[in-house]
C-alpha cells in the first residue's frame, strides 16, 4: 500500500534530519580520532624514552572510537589485519577470517581462512615484517606493524574505508 503524499514527505523530512546528523555525528569522530591519534603518538614516543626495553603498545593499548562492529567492507584485508590486531593481545587465523567477515569483509574465497593465513605469512609477515606468531598460535604485530597501522589510520582512505555503507567483493 503506497504512502500518502502528506506522509510520505514528512517521513522524507524526517530521513533527511537524521542522514545530517548522522553525517555530523561522523565529522565529530573524525576529529576526534585525529586528536586520539595524536595523543597514543606522544604517548608511544614519551614511553619509548622512559623505559627503551619495553613495548608501549602492551602497557599503553589504544583506544577504539569505532563501534565493536569494525567496517572492514571497503579497505584491504592487509589494513583490516592491522587494525584488529593492534586492538588486540593477539589473534589465531581462524579468529581474525572470523572478525573480518563480521566486520563486513566478503570473499569470493573457497576457504577464507587460507586466503588470511596467505596475507599473513606471505605479505604481512615476510615481505613487509609487521606481524608475527607468538605463542599458541596467535598472530601479533611488530613495531613495524604498529607504525604502519597508526600511520594508516591517519589517512582519509582509511576514514572513508572504515566508515563507508557500500560492500564490495575484496579478492585476496
């Protein structure tokens, strides 16, 4: 049954107010992811002149201003990657193909967890050393990997990525 003119334009007015707010709302965690950032960068930097031998990222983690549910759907798995573990003690492989389809990442992929376990060994771990396995084995990043993630989430790529509605099809 079709909506009447009168309250269809009231329902259009009412979407409308909600699409600013909600465009409002993501102008706000923007900025303020931008100032997080910058506070666990002199955070890591102070710390790492305090005591050189330990790990800050361990006794400092980072915040997360996203939701629980990450929106992985629109940047690289290798991103995605980076972004969970650094929010995290450490992940197996299973676990991480598991938040990274939660988080809105689709495949193609007979086997997902292959296609992860590939990004990780191959790209991740030995062509780019951010990541490596620890014990039980959960997987960890390196101080590379936690450079490039902290860099990353800088970038209005990775804003855009995170916070985009449309899904696309991520071939790994």
């Amino acid at each position: 049954m079709p909506l009447n003119i009168e309250l269809r334009a009231n329902y259009e007015a009412v979407l409308r107010d909600l699409e600013a707010d909600r465009a409002n709302v993501q102008q706000e965690i923007a900025s303020l992811g931008a100032r997080m950032r910058e506070l666990q960068a002199s955070i890591y930097t102070l710390s790492r002149k305090v005591n050189p031998d330990s790990d800050p990222t361990l006794s400092h983690p980072t915040p997360t201003l996203r939701s629980p549910g990450h929106n992985y759907a629109n940047i690289s798995v290798r991103w995605a990657i980076l972004d969970l573990l650094h929010d995290s003690e450490g992940m197996t492989t299973s676990e991480i193909a598991e938040a990274l389809r939660a988080g809105g990442v689709q495949t193609k992929a007979a086997n997902f967890v292959n296609n992860v376990s590939a990004v990780l060994t191959t790209t991740m771990q030995k062509s780019h050393k951010e990541v490596e396995q620890a014990s039980e084995g959960k997987w960890r990043l390196t101080e590379t990997g936690v450079s490039a993630i902290e860099y990353i989430r800088t970038t209005d790529k990775f804003r855009r990525g995170c916070t985009a509605r449309t899904a696309f099809i991520h071939k790994v």
